[in-house]
C-alpha cells in the first residue's frame, strides 16, 4: 500500500474550523510534494490544547482510499 509523509501545524484556534464541521477535509502537501487530501475528523485523535503539530505518515489503497493515519513525531 502507497503511504507519504507530511507535516501539519494547524494552531487551536485554526483547528476550531475543522471541530465546527465548517471545513470537512484537510489538505496537505506531502514530502515527496503530493498533494494530499483526507476527511478533518482523522485528526480529532491528535489534537492538543495548543492544535495539531507533527510529522504524520498516511497510508492509502491503490484507489487513494485511507488505510490509517498515524503521527510519528
């Protein structure tokens, strides 16, 4: 299965959008410089007080679909 690296830093106040449901999809540039792009609720796991920050691997089906996202620093 396909999966890139990319980093997020979405501050708490930005992130408020996504928790509202004013924004449904987050998208994000990955290293390799793929444009990505995945439902806002999968990052409801990694929020903080102060938002969501770090570096995320996203593994995907062959039709793009999302396998799982995981934060891995």
């Amino acid at each position: 299965m396909p999966r890139k690296f990319f980093t997020l830093n979405i501050s708490a106040t930005d992130y408020q959008a996504y928790y509202r449901g004013q924004s449904q999809v987050v998208m994000a540039q990955s290293e390799d410089g793929h444009r990505l792009q995945f439902p806002a609720i999968e990052l409801r796991k990694f929020v903080s007080h102060t938002g969501v920050h770090g570096r995320f691997e996203i593994t995907f089906t062959d039709e793009s679909k999302l396998v799982n996202l995981r934060k891995v620093g």
